[in-house]
C-alpha cells in the first residue's frame, strides 16, 4: 500500500521536502500542514499551525497517516516527536531533549565542552552584571548569544566593547527576545569560513550529507544583519574527503554519542553550523581548524532546497530508515550535479516589511531546464481590493480558488538549479531570478562565489 505523508510546516524547506517526496513512488498522498501555494502543487495543504500539536496528531490519527515529517525546530522544541510517539503514531524527527541542542544554546555548550568538540570559547550567564564584567574583560570582537529560540535574531557579533554592552542590556534587561535571552552565552568570535554540515542519524548511526553553504547576511558581500539564510550552495566544490572525515569523527559522531550518553539518542537530521577557521590553503589540505557555530536539530534552510535538488536516493527510504533504526544498511546517493538556491526577500526583511504585493514569472522560470522555484512566503490575494501599495489593505490567504499570487513573508521564493558544475547551476538560477518579479525583490547577487573563488585559487583540490 502506498504511504500517507504529514510535513509539518510552511516554508521553501517544506515545499523541497514534498517536492522530492512526491517522487517516490511509493509514496500516496501528503498533506502538509499548513503549507503554502507552492506546497499545494505536490500535497494537500492543511489549515493547521505547525505548532498544534493536538491538532497534528488528531489529524494523523483520523487519516491514518503513516509517517509525520518535521520541518522545522518549533515543534520539535516543544515535543511534538514525544507527544506522536506516545499515541503509537511514526515521526521523523529528534525528541524534545535531543532537540535542546538546539533550542538551548547553553545546552549544546556544555555538551560540547564535555564531550571535547571544538567550538568557540565561552561562558553563560544570567546574571547581567557578571555578564557585563566578563565583556569587560575579553573585549571586542565578541559575540552574544540569547540561550533559547529567537527566530534566528538572538545572535549578536559586536565589533565594540559599547555594541556587546548594548546586546547584553537589549537581551537581559529589555527583554527584547523574552525569556529566550534571560540566559545569555557569550563566546569568542570566530573568522573564517561558514559552511553547513548535515547527519540523518537513527539514533545509533548516522550518515553524512554532502557539505552545504549558506549565505546568512542580507546584503553581496556579506554585508548588513543577518537573516535565517538566503542563498545556498550542495555540494561544496572546494571540499575533500580528509574535511568530511574530520567533521563526521570530531564533531558528529561526539555529538550523538554525548547525547546518548544523556539518554537522549538523535533521530532525524543534525545540523551542525561551522566555521572552518585559518586560511584557504588550510581548508585545501583539510586539516585542523573546524569549529561549531552552533547546531540545529533539522534540516537547514534554504540549504535543503539545494539538498532535494541532487538526491538520488527515494527519500521515504531514508527517512523510514531513521525512524525503524536501519540507517546502517542503506546507501545514500546523489546525483553528480552542483545546486544552488537564490532566495528572493520582500524589501526590508530581516527588518519590517510590506506584504501583499503581486508576484509574476514563476512558470516562466520554471520552464527553464533545471530550474525549480520553491515557495517560502507566499499567499493567494482574494476579494478585493485584491494588493494596494503597501500590502496591508490586501487580503491574504492560503485559499486556492484566489489565484492572484502575492508576497507574504520575509523569504518569499527559492529559485534552485542544478548544473554540471556550480557556475552553470548558478547561471541558470540567476537567469532563472530574471524572470520573476515582485514590487521590492530583493536577493544577494554572489551566491557561491566565496566558494568559486577558493575553488579557483591556486592549487586546490577538490
Ligand atoms: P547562530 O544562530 O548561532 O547560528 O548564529 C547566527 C550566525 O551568527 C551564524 O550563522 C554566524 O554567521 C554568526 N556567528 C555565530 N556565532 C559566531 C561566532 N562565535 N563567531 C563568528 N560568527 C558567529
Ligand atoms: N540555514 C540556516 C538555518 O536553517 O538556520
């Protein structure tokens, strides 16, 4: 009997997580809940937030849905994983203790320092006068971090020792990210290069991913705040086997063990965001040098929109695999292709934003080969008056019979592509980018070249 699929989320990871999973063959319906316009190409989008839990599980349970997939890292914090196995029902994602090593910053910090695992030095507090002092001692350039969830914005690099004093006040004593930031950790600030690395664990093994990287900063050249990522690239072209090997035994495998030890073992993807510190011809041997940023307990996005691009393998049997403990026994493959992902942002974002503003050219990008567009912030505009400038007087919903496509988020499109090698996915997906549009469409023009550069920088391996 072909299987029934919930995905539990709205974003461009999702669309590219139903997207692929559509696929399978042995794949019969998804829903997805609550989904988006893009979403509704390949499954059947549910008015359900991602974050009732009650709700999802009633839904698995009426319609006998035989395996729920997790998107993003609400849910998992708040134990949707416990709760959907406690009622019998299948679930890919880590439980709520294993995903603290996410959703607790201090939490991960320790397991790191305990376990060995190279990160960036650090020091927790709760106290702001302690933390104060302790700022006062290390100096500029530090970086402060609210402990819990904070939408991607509770991390502050502060270049001065007054910017760090001002994070510390916004944080511990206005509160601007709520509880999330009455417990701080503050830590060294890391140079070099960011790169993503992904596990799909079973709980007693896991298995690599090719490397990925995002582009974190609104603006070319790593400029302006940072976002919750707008530009990826898979695989990586400058990577060797030494790196992926390093990382998979010192930080990787560590890790689960560590939470193993705590009696959480780590089912689902893990995430570790790192940073390859020293200089390129250090990356090239492969050697030393690699540090976590900071780990996160699901798939990153948008570097899953590049990952869905170049699978090979169905991804029903992965993530089956991860859930009946058979991860051991199977072989992950991907296509020899490079991908990329653009993100196109609504004007402002990370900051305010408008929304509803009409968007135009996705099926004419679409029909470029090796082109996919995944939705993030989308909605169909209905009853009039459908946009006004602005967005606020226009009516916003996920209702498909409304066919006027409108912005409704920060990240709105991913427009991924795949090529033989990098600069051609990304020529593609940039010409792909052309063709859209929306009122304020903005996106970051140097997608992968970083890594073109070093790629093209004398005697590198790859
Ligand atoms: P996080 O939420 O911990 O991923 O942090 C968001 C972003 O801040 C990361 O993707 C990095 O670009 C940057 N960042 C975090 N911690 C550090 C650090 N210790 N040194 C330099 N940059 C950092
Ligand atoms: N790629 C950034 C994130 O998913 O958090």
């Amino acid at each position: 009997m072909k299987k029934k699929i919930l995905i539990v989320g709205s974003g461009s990871r999702e669309n590219a997580l139903a997207w692929k999973l559509s696929q399978s063959p042995r794949v019969g319906k998804i829903f997805i809940a609550p989904g988006n316009p893009g979403t509704a190409r390949f499954s059947e989008n549910l008015n359900i937030n991602a974050t009732d839990i009650n709700a999802l599980i009633e839904f698995a349970q009426k319609n006998a849905a035989d395996l729920t997939v997790v998107g993003p890292e609400d849910p998992l914090a708040l134990g949707i994983v416990d709760a959907f196995l406690k009622q019998g029902l299948k679930i890919w994602g880590p439980s709520k203790a294993a995903a603290q090593i996410e959703s607790s910053k201090t939490f991960a910090k320790e397991l790191m320092k305990k376990n060995n695992i190279p990160t960036a030095e650090f020091e927790t507090f709760s106290n702001y006068n302690e933390a104060i002092k302790y700022v006062e001692t290390k100096g500029a350039p530090i970086v402060i971090k609210a402990s819990g969830l904070a939408l991607g914005k509770g991390v502050t690099i502060c270049k001065t020792l007054d910017e760090a004093k001002g994070a510390l006040k916004a944080a511990m004593v206005d509160k601007v990210f709520g509880d999330s930031g009455s417990e701080v950790v503050i830590e060294e600030f890391l140079e070099g290069m960011e790169f993503s690395a992904h596990a799909f664990c079973d709980g007693k093994t896991f298995k690599m991913l090719p490397f990925s990287q995002d582009h974190k900063k609104i603006f070319d050249g790593d400029q302006g705040p940072n976002t919750g990522g707008i530009g990826t690239i898979a695989p990586l072209p400058w990577t060797t086997d030494e790196l992926i090997n390093q990382v998979s035994e010192k930080i990787v495998q560590p890790t689960l063990e560590g939470l193993k030890n705590l009696s959480s073992p780590f089912t689902g993807l893990l995430y570790p965001g790192l940073m390859a510190t020293g200089s390129p011809s250090f990356l090239k041997r492969g050697t030393g040098g690699v540090k976590v940023i900071e780990f996160n307990c699901r798939f990153g996005g948008p570097e899953c929109e590049s990952y869905m691009r170049i699978l090979k393998t169905d991804l029903l049997d992965i993530l089956e695999a991860c859930v009946q403990g058979t991860l051991d026994k199977m072989k992950i493959e991907w296509h020899p292709l490079f991908a990329c992902c653009i993100i196109l942002c609504s004007k402002g974002y990370p900051d305010k934003y408008d929304k509803g503003f009409p968007i135009t050219g996705i099926e004419a990008a679409e029909k470029m080969e090796d082109v996919v567009v995944f939705h993030a912030g989308t909605a169909y505009s209905s009853s009039p008056p459908l946009f006004q400038k602005g967005g606020q007087g226009g009516v916003i919903t996920n209702d498909l019979s409304a066919k006027a496509l409108a912005t409704a988020g920060g990240r709105v499109l991913g427009v991924t592509a795949t090529g033989n090698d990098l600069k051609s996915a990304l020529n593609k997906a940039y010409a792909a980018v052309k063709l859209i549009h929306f009122e304020g469409m903005h996106y970051r023009g140097d997608i992968g070249q970083k890594s073109l550069f070093l790629l093209n920088t004398k005697g590198a391996k790859y």
